[in-house]
C-alpha cells in the first residue's frame, strides 16, 4: 500500500466540516500521515460588492482563520501535526489541485455533497483534476473501518484499489470484500432470457475473482460480493448493497476495463462518486 503522507482536507464552514475533521483525526493516525492541511477558500467576490460597506474594515481572512484554528483545536484528537490554510481565489478547484501539487499531497478528503447540494460540481472537477487520492465523507460517517468492500473490474487499475482496501483491513482487522455487479450484455437481450444467462455470467465473475486474487497472492479470507445490476445502473446498485449490508468503506479505482459485462470502474466511480454516500468513498489514482 502506497504511503499517505500528506492529506488534504477541503472545509467550507458548514454543518459537514465537523464531520470532516474528526474523521480526519481518526484516519491520519490509522495512515501515520505526517502532515494535515485544512484548506478553505475565501470566495471575496461573491460578497464584496453587496456587503462592501460592512467587509471594508474586517480582515476575513484572520477572521475565518482563527475560527476554524478553535473549531479544529477542538474537534480534532488525533496526534498528526495540522495547518490551516486560507486562500482568496475564484476557482476553489484550481486553489486544491494547486496546493496538493506544492504540498505533495497524497490523500484529499472532500465532503459528500452531491450535485445540487452544495459543492458538487467543485468536488467532480477535482476527481478529473487531482492526481492523488480521494477521500469522500458523508454527513453521517462515523470514525472507524469494519468492513470494507472494493469494487472490482479485475483490470490492473482495480488491483490498486484492492491493495489499498488490504492495507486498510491490516490496519483495522476489518472484514474485506471484492463487490462486482455484472449485466448481461445488451446486444444478446433479445435471444437470452435473464434468468437462464445470469447464473453463467455469476460463474464466470466468480471464477474471474479466483484468479484475479490467486494472481496477486492474497490468500488470506475474503468475500465475494456478486451482483447482478437487473433495472438498476451498477453505481445504484453498488450503493444500494453496500449500505444493505453496511459497509463503512467503499474503495474504486479512477480507471477500470471496458469488459462487456464487467464492473467499468471508471464510469461507475464516476457515478458513484456524484451520489448521495451511505459511507466514505476512497478512490484510488
């Protein structure tokens, strides 16, 4: 598993930022991460010009950062030496993926705020734009790891993805599963039943999942998390049974194959990545 070192964390001043510092606290001491940057981007021309008057003598940027230096101070109980970081810039994207290049970022820790609530639109740049990690946390996640699931495509890609998801289990002593949701390809749908076809593709991604860990010599338990997508799209479905069966950690890689019936990572982490989270969302570079 490749070191993190350096974690990015992207606050905002709202309710989620709380949630996004402790679980900060808790990851960077499970990593032994060696340095934390909370980062927040000051927005000036937003509100200048309607509250010119009432900003004229106040230095936000002090302002902004002593609070955040208290509610940090207070929420955070890990032992990884932290920073704040406060910044004036009209992209907040290109202010993140500038600071993870001069700190040597390994790992950014976004909030999960799907497309039309919050940050989205930032949050999908940045999984085009950032060569590191990342790390998405929901509202409700909680700091600990327990049973991890790593969504799989078997291409070399998601062999990264599985390495992290075992550096964390030997971390943790978390339980680990392979999760794949397979359809059966479009263009035999008129000449297959489902129901008849589904079995054999189960098989055949079960047989795929041997080899895929024979190959790279994890022998040690693991579960086989195999489903078919029927009506869903694979990204709901993926989410749907991982929050079932309470995963607490999903890991994808950014790439993925483009088998025919296989779990395309890329599109999928895409998808997944833009939805409201049942838990945090690792994905791999």
């Amino acid at each position: 598993m490749t070191a993190i070192k350096n974690i990015l964390v992207a606050l905002d001043l709202s309710n989620i930022d709380d949630t996004l510092i402790e679980y900060t606290s808790f990851i960077s001491d499970l990593l032994g991460a060696e340095k934390v940057y909370f980062v927040h981007n000051i927005k000036k021309y937003e509100i200048s010009e309607l509250f010119k008057e009432e900003l004229k003598d106040l230095n936000l940027d002090k302002i902004i950062g002593d609070e955040l230096d208290e509610k940090i101070s207070t929420s955070f109980k890990g032992n990884t030496p932290w920073e704040v970081l406060i910044s004036e810039d009209p992209y907040t994207e290109s202010l993140i993926n500038y600071i993870s290049h001069k700190y040597a970022i390994d790992l950014a820790i976004l909030g999960n705020k799907p497309a039309g609530k919050g940050s989205g639109v930032v949050s999908s740049k940045l999984l085009r734009m950032l060569k590191c990690d990342l790390l998405s946390i929901p509202p409700t996640a909680q700091p600990g790891i327990n049973n991890i699931w790593v969504g799989t495509d078997f291409s070399k890609p998601s062999q990264e993805a599985f390495n992290r998801g075992v550096g964390l289990k030997e971390l943790t002593s978390a339980k680990i599963n392979l999760a794949h949701v397979f359809n059966v390809p479009v263009q035999f749908t008129p000449y297959l039943v489902k129901e008849e076809i589904a079995p054999k593709i189960e098989t055949h991604i079960r047989e795929k999942a041997a080899k895929f860990l024979k190959k790279l010599n994890y022998e040690k338990e693991i579960g086989q998390k195999i489903y078919p997508g029927r009506d869903a799209s694979i990204g709901e479905k993926l989410l749907a049974e991982a929050k079932r069966e309470k995963a607490d950690m999903l890991i994808l890689s950014d790439k993925g194959s483009n088998a025919v019936s296989a779990l395309m990572v890329g599109s999928v982490t895409d998808e997944v990545f833009n939805q409201e989270l049942p838990s945090p969302l690792w994905i791999t570079k």
